[in-house]
C-alpha cells in the first residue's frame, strides 16, 4: 500500500510520503522467497482480493475478522481492530529484541531504514502475508504466538 502514480483515489492516510523505488526493492533485497515477492507486488498495485474487491462473487463483502467493516486493502491491514492489535503485539516483539526502539513508528507500510532493516522488512512482508493468508483461510482470530513460532527462526 504504497502510493503509486496514477492512484490518486488511494488512501493518503495509509501512504504519506514514501519512497516507491525503496518499496519496489525491497522485497528484493530480504527475500528470495517468490510467493513473498509476489504478494509484495500485488499489494503495491493493490491487486489482492478482498471481500470488497470480490464483492460479485462472495455472499458478504464484511471484513473476515471484525465482521462489522467493509474488508478493503487498507481496513484488513490497519484499520481493523484485530489487524491493529496483531501490529502492536509485533511491535512488542521486536522491542522485546532490541530491534526497535520503543518509539518505532510500525504502521506496517514503510520499508524500514534502521541497522536492522533487512530482519525487520522481513518480519513486515510476513506479517501482512500472514494477516492476508489468515483472512484467504477464512480464519477469525489473527494468532500472533502462531505467526512468531513462524518467523522466530529467522528472526532471531
């Protein structure tokens, strides 16, 4: 969700300011993951299905999670309150690591530039890919112990 040309109906909330070559490449530069590169990719030009973007062929365009919102790009990442509780458990996380300061600023968007960068671009990319695979699965509860049992090996 970052903002790209020709987008202009897109969030300016959710893409203040951010640098589109940086997120381009940087799933290139933590991951040689393919299916990591190509959810990167699909989310950037926002082409990931959403109950909204499927809306003609699902029942309920309602977010998988809360129930109550209309499931878009950017409520399914950070406006839900089980995504925004998910993002504020991985800041705890990471501060419990010492990988970021307790001030971090983790809203999930931006590729990081700290002298952890890649570890934690990392963590980001498989975040969102797991929040996007639990919504896929149907899954009502975002467990955070099974996304950190996940990607503990590569994180610490």
């Amino acid at each position: 969700m970052y903002l790209i040309v020709n987008q202009s109906n897109f969030d300016p909330v959710l893409s203040p300011e951010i640098n589109r070559e940086d997120a381009y490449s940087m799933p290139f530069q933590t991951t040689k993951s393919t299916k990591l590169r190509e959810f990167q990719y699909k989310l950037l030009h926002r082409r990931l299905a959403t109950n909204t973007f499927l809306f003609y062929n699902v029942e309920d365009d309602t977010c998988t999670f809360c129930k109550t919102h209309k499931e878009d790009l950017s409520h399914l990442f950070w406006t839900c309150e089980k995504t925004t509780n998910f993002w504020k458990k991985l800041k705890l996380w990471l501060i419990s690591y010492k990988a970021v300061l307790e001030d971090y600023d983790l809203l999930g968007l931006r590729p990081d530039k700290t002298k952890c960068k890649k570890q934690i671009n990392f963590c980001l990319q498989n975040a969102r890919y797991y929040i996007y695979g639990s919504a896929e699965l149907q899954t009502i509860n975002l467990l955070f112990n099974n996304f950190c049992t996940n990607i503990k090996h590569f994180i610490v």
